[in-house]
C-alpha cells in the first residue's frame, strides 16, 4: 500500500478529532464549559445564553438577569438533568416551559419572581426530583394538583414566601417526599389549616433542624410566632368548640331558612285541609239530597197505591156486573 493511501485513513480521523474538538470548544459567550456542564454564573446575562453544546447535562445560569426562559431553546437541551436558575428575575409565565426537557432532576428556582405554580408548570418533569422554589416574596398561590405529576419529588423547598396556605393533598400525595422546606411564610392557623399541621406531625416527612423551629403562624394574632405542631391542640380546641362570627351567621341564616320553610308547609297543609273539608261537605251534601229524593219518590208512590187499588175493585165489580146468565151460555148456536 503506499503511502498516500495510508496518509488517508490518519486524515480522516484528524479531521474527525478536531470536529469533535470543535464541538466541545463550542461554548456561549461569558460562560465557561467543561464536560457535558455550562456555567454562566454572575454574568449578568439578559437572555438565556445562545449556542449551548446540545448535549448539555448540567446548565447553571445563577445570579443573572434572565426574565425568561424559552421553551423551544430549551427542548433542544433533551439530556438536560441539572438546571441552576436561582438569583434571577424569572417570573410567573412557566408554564410549559419545561416540556422538552423531561429527564431534568434538579431544578433550583429560588430568589426569582414567581407569583404562583400551576399543574402545567412542573407537569412534564416526571423524573424530578429537587425542586427549590425557596425566596419567591410574590409566590401566593400553588395549586392543589400543581406536583401531581411529580411522584418521584424528594425535595421540595417553599421557604421565604408569601404563601399563607397549601392544600395538604398538595404535598401528602407525593409518595417519595422526604424533605420539605416551609420556613418564614405567612401561615395563616386558622381551622382550614389544620388539616395540614396535623399531616406535619403525623408525616415521615423531614423539617431539618433550624428550619422547622421557623415554622410558626403568622395569623391570626392570637397564635402569632407558636411552632406550627404545638398550635395543632389550640387549633383543635377553638375549631371544635367555638364559634366565629361568621358561623352564628350561618346558623341564623339556616335557623330562618327552617323557620320559613316549616311555615310554608304548615300553610300549604291548611290549604289542602281546607280544600278537602269543603270537597268532603259538598258530597255528603249531595248524597243527602239523593236520599231525600228517593225518599220522596218512595212516598208519593205509597200514596198513590190505594188509589189504584180502589179502581181495580170498581172495575171488577162492573165486569161482574155485565156477566151474562147461565141460560145465555146454554142455548144451542
């Protein structure tokens, strides 16, 4: 073989290494690029950075100044399994944002701008399993089915927001959960949350050391700072035993709603009686009337019988008396 037809095949592969080298130099700009991971830390980027490797494990784009993550972008990231977004200005348009990257588990949120988690939200991440949603002051709302579809969750972190209630199907229903961040919100104790502190401290889930002591109620004034386990007999006490203003005006209402209900139907019963006696009084009046008539019938005939008797008896006296003699009969014919 000579030597040009052996040079080929050591061409081929120095052009196949410096592509793939190529491919691996490929790296946004601002951000630096290792193996399978781009980290585009504290770049003050306004957009989510362009010309990511598509075969990116590990994206951390914390502390910048990105508002919005594209969806279309990010579904060219299929392997995508680590996304690091904390410290940015993400708001509250993510739903359906994450529907092209469902291998990613973990995603950290946290010190953004979200204003509430809806089912689409999270919906296509089945494989998650950290999700920090921690530091969001505007976080109010978190829908009842928002992590349904997140059963492999093991990490959920809610700390520092402006939450005031969770559903507890909301978190009971996620059967890997093992930790859970609830810190510093404000928790409103009232008898609608009970339900939720009494799956607190009957759960096998985990509220570390200084967090869960920060755990505490933050309405109504009477149970203001109390740990959200030693308020559960309280809560217990007040929601069983007492009555809030709202609850006698509910009793008054259904007291009323009884009260007329029970007249109408003592009115309407009168009515029917009423109608029913004068039916009554009106057939006994004709079945009365009907006797007399047959009464008066039967009298006008016994009074009418003698008569009758009377002209039967003349007229057979007068035939009697027309009776032809014996002789008559006998003569020959």
């Amino acid at each position: 073989m000579s030597s040009s037809g052996r040079s080929r095949p050591l061409s081929l592969m120095f052009l196949l290494g410096m592509g793939m080298a190529s491919e691996r130099t490929n790296c946004p700009s601002r951000c630096s690029c290792q193996y399978l991971e781009v980290n585009c830390t504290g770049q003050q980027l306004q957009e989510f950075p362009a010309a990511i490797p598509l075969d990116t494990r590990q994206l951390i784009l914390a502390a910048n100044n990105v508002s919005y993550l594209p969806a279309v972008e990010l579904s060219f990231l299929s392997d995508l399994v680590y996304l690091d977004c904390r410290k940015n200005l993400l708001g509250d348009d993510l739903d359906f944002t994450f529907i092209g990257v469902a291998k990613l588990v973990y995603l950290d949120l946290s010190f953004n701008n979200l204003t509430q988690v809806t089912f689409s939200t999270f919906s296509h991440l089945l494989s998650l399993v950290v999700l920090k949603i921690s530091d969001n002051p505007n976080l109010v709302a978190i829908e009842k089915d928002a992590f349904a579809n997140n059963t492999w969750l093991r990490h959920l972190d809610v700390s520092r927001t402006g939450l005031t209630f969770l559903d507890t199907s909301t978190v009971r229903d996620l059967p890997n959960l093992r930790f859970l961040g609830l810190s510093d919100n404000l928790w409103h104790c009232n008898c609608s949350f009970l339900d939720f502190i009494t799956w607190m401290t009957e759960s096998n889930v985990h509220f570390s050391g200084e967090d869960a002591d920060n755990i505490t109620c933050y309405t109504p004034e009477g149970l203001r700072a109390l740990k959200m386990p030693a308020v559960e007999a309280q809560l217990h006490f007040n929601c069983l035993t007492q009555l809030y203003k709202q609850d006698y005006i509910f009793l008054c209402l259904i007291g009323f709603c009884i009260f007329f209900a029970g007249t109408v139907a003592a009115w309407l019963a009168g009515i029917c009686a009423v109608i029913y006696e004068v039916h009554t009084s009106k057939r006994e009046e004709e079945e009365d009337t009907g006797h007399r008539d047959q009464l008066e019938e039967v009298r006008s005939e016994t009074r009418e019988r003698p008569h009758h008797l009377a002209v039967a008896r003349e007229l057979t006296k007068a035939l009697l008396a027309r009776k032809p003699s014996r002789a008559y009969w006998d003569q020959p014919r």
